[in-house]
C-alpha cells in the first residue's frame, strides 16, 4: 500500500478513535450532544477509506458478522409489516429507527481500527458517569437556589428530595438509560480490575472500585429507575459467579442474593416514587383491581395480553403496537394511558404485537446468541452488557429509544474493540 495513504490512514484513524472518545464522554448527558458526533464519527470513517479494503472476516472473526445479520433480518421483517400497518408514518418513523442498527453496526464492524483500546474507552465511561453525578447534583442545587442566587435575602436550601432530583434528572436524559449506562461502568470496573491492580496496587485499586461503585449505585436510586434498581441486583449476583472464589462461591452468591434482595425491596418501599398512593391517583387508574405491589406496567401487559391471537401470526405492523394498545385501554377507560400513547414497556411484547410470533423470537435469538460470538475476555463482557440490555428490554422498549441504539452500538464497538485486542495478541 502507498505510504502516504498508510500515514493519512493512520492520522484518521486517530481521530476517528477520539471522536469515539468523545462519544462515550457525553452518553450520560442529552441525546442532542450525541447526535451530532455520531455523525462526525461517521464522516471520519468515511475519510479514513477504509471502506475501500476488505474487513479482516478470517476463520472465527466471522462470528461477529451474527448480530448484524440478525438485525439485518429484523429490519427486513419490519419492513415487510409496513404493507399491513394501518399507521403507514408511523411505521415509516420506526422503521427508520431500526435501520440505524444496521448502519452503525456494520461501521463498528469495518471501522474499528488498531487505535482503539477498549480500557480507555471503559474509563473514559466511568470517568463521565462519575461526573455525570457531581453534575446532576450541582445544577440541582443551583437550581434549587435560584431564588438566593438573584435575592441574597432568600435562605439557601440544601436539602435532598429523592423524588425531584430523580424528575429534574430527567428533565436532561431518561432515567432507564441513564441507570443502564451507570450498570455499564461497573461492568467495567469489574472487567478492569485486574489491569488496575497491575497498575496501581491491590489496596488502591479496592479502594477505588468500591467508592466508585457505591457512588453509581447512590445515583441509580436517586434516578427513580426501577429497571436500574433490578439491573444492579441481577448484576451483582452474576458478577459474583463469575469472579467470586470458587471454593466458596455459592456461600458469596446466597448471601449476596439476600442483601441485595433486601436492598431492592426497602429502595421500592422508602422511594417516594414508589408509593403505591399517588401512582393509582398519578395513572387515574382507581377503578383498576388493586394488586399486591402496584406497578403500571402490570395494567398495560394485562391489557396487551388480553388477545393474543389479533396479532400472534403476522403482528399489526412495525411502530403500530401503540395504537392496538390505545384500543384495549379506551375498552377500560384508562385515560392518562390513551392521552400519553403508552407503548408496551416490553421490548419482547411489542415485537410480538408488531411482528408476531416470528419477530419476537427473531429478537430473543439475536439477543440470547450475541455473547456466543466472541471468546474469552470479550464473550464476559459481551454476556454482562447483553444481560443488562435484555432486562431493560423486558421492562421497556429499550429498541425503538435512540438512546438504545447509541447504548448498543458504543457497547457493541467496545466488545468488538476488545475481541480485536485479543485475537491480535494471540497472533503475536
């Protein structure tokens, strides 16, 4: 290759890798500081020409071709259900969300060059994460003493609300990715750890893993996420399989099941947006049979789950589940649900209700296979960050947010980063 276009490639792809950098620092903040550099990424990609050589697919590298195609699919199936939808725009809006997964992923794919290096990219997400905090916490406050701030007169206020710093947090970005990228750093953490003693110390490096930790875990509480609260629980038991002494890992497992149990039963019962109250009056559903932990969530699966077979063969079409949704809660009167369009809050659900049965398992398959794409090191964090994916999906339509397609593709990057690193070393 001509040694000018060697150098010029190596000078791109520099700053393609800083770009990406700079990805991940503002994944904590507004989706409208994102957008933009997804597109710069892209267009430094495209700068670099890599595009015009082949991607290096040999022997097991060809794995990692899997969950494109599966998306690849996904897509193809959902456009299919266009011509059935009876909401054509939006289908057409949902469709152009799901092709973003197979556009960013086949750059990941071809555009992740030698630059990269997966630990910097996990630092630098716990790095932003752990500042996200302090900053979340001062705009609180200086909103909050707003009033002092344009009338030294008025008292200043340093007291802390659970509740309205988890709605003024959400105000900038939704709670669910927020809590899901904060479960994200303590993947990486754990994955870091052993590099971190080698560099630092085995004292330094406990000391820092378990303040840094304990700081995330305070912010996915004060966030209000539910999904973050069960995130965090489901994390911290598999991560003890996976690393705990094997002698007595199942010792650690129980009592860690127990702790961690009790601690998200006494967050959902102290949380003021738990309260079981003001949720009935908050969703105007005081006509809806009481159950035993109120969750409105509940209401709309019920509510989905009700005929199956309207939608079990081909599904009522892509980003349609919302308007068959608004039919079932109009047959209960359930008024603040048909206002707000209240989607299914089940990635799975509304691939069934928009698909059928077909779709639904096409996106349980990518899912369940993913992590069985790669080896050693890069399998691990793949099966980490699929478990956290897969559970936000349980409890949300984690798919169709933009901030799921931006979470997946930076996660899906790092863990192909992390493959490359390490097949490159096994060849050398």
């Amino acid at each position: 290759m001509n040694s000018k276009l060697v150098k010029y490639q190596s000078v791109m792809g520099e700053i393609n890798y800083f770009v990406f950098l700079l990805l991940i620092a503002v994944l904590p903040y507004s989706d409208s500081l994102s957008r933009p550099l997804w597109i710069v990424w892209m267009c430094f990609w495209a700068f670099e020409l890599r595009f015009t050589t082949k991607p290096d697919f040999n022997g097991k590298r060809y794995r990692k071709l899997i969950p494109f195609i599966g998306f690849t699919v996904w897509f193809a199936i959902s456009s299919l259900s266009v011509f059935w939808a009876s909401n054509k725009a939006e289908a057409g809006a949902y469709l152009m969300r799901r092709a973003d997964y197979i556009f960013l992923l086949l750059i990941a794919i071809w555009g992740v060059n030698d630059k990269y290096d997966w630990r910097t990219c996990m630092r630098v997400l716990i790095a932003t994460c752990l500042i996200s905090v302090f900053v979340y916490l001062t705009t609180y406050y200086w909103v909050m003493n707003h009033a002092h701030a344009t009338d030294p007169a008025q008292p200043l206020v340093f007291s802390f609300d659970w509740l309205h710093l988890g709605e003024f947090t959400l105000n900038i970005k939704h709670r669910l990715q927020y809590s899901t990228l904060l479960c994200a750093s303590v993947i990486g953490i754990c994955l870091l750890f052993e590099d971190n003693v080698k560099r630092y110390g085995r004292v330094r490096t406990i000391i820092f893993s378990l303040s840094t930790a304990a700081i995330l875990l305070l912010a996915i509480i004060w966030s209000g996420s539910r999904e973050g609260i069960i995130n965090i629980m489901v994390l911290a038991v598999t991560l003890l399989i996976i690393y705990a002494p094997r002698r007595h890992r199942w010792a650690y497992g129980a009592v860690a099941v127990i702790a961690i149990v009790g601690f998200a039963v006494g967050t959902l019962l102290l949380h003021p947006r738990f309260n079981e109250a003001p949720l009935k009056e908050y969703f105007q559903l005081r006509d809806y049979p009481d159950w035993p932990a109120y969750e409105p969530r509940l209401a709309i699966w019920t509510a989905a789950l009700e005929s199956p077979s309207d939608y079990s063969l081909h599904g009522v079409g892509v980003g349609n589940a919302p308007d068959y949704l608004v039919e079932k809660y109009t047959g209960h009167g359930w008024i603040y649900y048909i206002e707000n369009r209240y989607h299914a809050h089940n990635e799975f659900l509304t691939q069934w209700i928009e698909l059928g049965v077909v779709g639904m398992l096409l996106i349980a398959a990518i899912w369940l296979i993913m992590p069985f794409c790669f080896s050693g090191r890069s399998k691990t964090m793949a099966f980490l960050l699929t478990e956290i994916c897969i559970l936000n999906m349980l409890t949300d339509n984690f798919l169709d947010m933009i901030e799921g397609v931006f979470f997946v593709a930076v996660m899906f990057s790092i863990v192909l980063i992390a493959e490359q690193q390490q097949q490159t070393k096994a060849e050398n």
